[in-house]
C-alpha cells in the first residue's frame, strides 16, 4: 500500500474503517472553526504535555469537551480539568460537534456522540510518532479527525507497529474517520509543510492545528 494506492485515483481497495473525506470545510467555516478555537483557547490555554519519564511532547495541546486528554508523568488519561489552571474545559463548540458527527454519519458510523475533543497545535517543526489511541472507554466509538491549518504528511499503519505504512497528505479542511477494524491502527505526523494552507494568529509562524473528537468516557 503506498500514498496513491490507497486513497489516489488508482486504489481500488480501501481499508475498512477508514474515511478521508477530502475539502469538507470551506475556507469561510475554516476561518469560522479558527475563530471557535481561539475562544476556547481564551479559557484553557495551550500547554506541553510530557510522557511519563518527563521528555516534553513537540507540540502544545488543550481541549474542550467533558473529558480531556492530558500526559505528564503520571501518564496518558482523560481528565475533566486543565492540568494547569484546574480549570473544567469549555464545551465542545456546537457547530463543531454537528461537523464531527456528521462526518462519522458519512463514514457509516450512526450516533456519534463525542465527549471530549483533543486540540493539537502543531509548530513548523510539529511531528507526532507512531502510536495508537487506546486511552478511551470504549474502542468501538470512533474517532473522527479534522485538519486546519498547515497540511501534514500523514502516516497510517496497521495493527502491530511493526506493519507497513501508507502516507499521505492531510490538508486543510480534510476530516478523516477511523471506526471498526482501523479504529486501533498505528499512526502518526511525519512532518507539516509549513508554508502551506491557510494562516492564523493561533499559529502565526506557520503550523497546523488538529481536532480529535473521542468518545472518552
Ligand atoms: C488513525 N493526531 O491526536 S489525526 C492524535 O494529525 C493524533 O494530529 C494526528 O493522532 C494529527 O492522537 C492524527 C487522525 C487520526 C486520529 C485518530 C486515529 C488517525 C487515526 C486513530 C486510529 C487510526
Ligand atoms: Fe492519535
């Protein structure tokens, strides 16, 4: 499987699972979605995770939703306050929410209620290794993503680290759905193209911005 063979004019056979749905936002609801963000930023500001042994993550998150993904060296959880301010996150905004269940109704996937929404903030040197998301309750909800911002190489594994690989370019605009049998893949950000999509004062210098919408709790 490589970039083309999957999600190209030539594939065929796409994973199960598996939904890109390319350029679903304008770039009026992208200004939009930019301009929600930065309200929700307002009440829980960016901060750096760390993993468990302290090493910091390359890139800021926050969240909004009931629940909260958070990492320090207690681990990777859910948690119902900002790990700084203490502060409960804001709720998901509502036309987010509408967009990401939506996206989850056209990848096959009926009632999709998301709790909680991990924003990821990418600098120009964002990049997220190899990993998959297992810290929610139940693994058959799914997880559906949005892409702002900068566009990143994208790379999707199967269900051991060690399976091969297929990359491919997430832009602006791009929500990708992952449910059933890929739900649990191995995935990551190799690199952004920072000069690219559209720009925003969450990012001045050129970077990306990633909505995850989970079912946490
Ligand atoms: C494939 N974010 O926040 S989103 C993450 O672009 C994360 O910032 C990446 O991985 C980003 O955990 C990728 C697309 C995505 C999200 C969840 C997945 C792909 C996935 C779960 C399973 C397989
Ligand atoms: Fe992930």
């Amino acid at each position: 499987m490589s970039l083309t063979d999957l999600f190209g004019e030539t594939a065929d056979v796409v994973p199960q699972g598996v939904s890109l749905q390319r350029s679903v936002f304008s770039m009026e609801e992208i200004s939009r979605q930019f301009t929600m963000i930065a309200e929700v930023l307002a009440l829980s500001p960016p901060f750096r995770p760390c993993m468990r042994n302290g090493t910091p993550f390359g890139h800021d998150i926050s969240n909004c939703g009931a629940l909260g993904w958070i990492s320090d060296t207690r681990g990777y959880r859910y948690s119902r306050r900002h790990p700084e301010t203490g502060v409960a996150w804001s709720p998901i905004p509502a036309a987010l929410r509408d967009a990401a269940m939506a996206a989850a109704a056209r990848a096959g996937v009926a009632d999709f209620v998301p709790d909680a929404c991990l924003i990821n903030l990418y600098g120009p040197k964002g990049r997220m290794g190899l990993h998959q998301d297992r810290d929610e309750a139940d693994l058959t909800c799914p997880i559906v993503s949005f892409s702002l911002g900068a566009d990143a190489v994208f790379a999707l594994g199967g269900l051991e680290r060690r399976d091969p690989v297929s990359r491919f370019t997430l832009r602006a605009g791009d929500v990708l759905v992952l449910h059933g049998p890929s739900r649990l893949r191995f995935h990551g950000v190799d690199r952004l193209r920072p000069a690219s999509g559209p720009r925003h004062a969450i990012l001045p210098e050129g970077g990306r911005i990633n909505l995850t919408f989970r079912r946490a709790g």
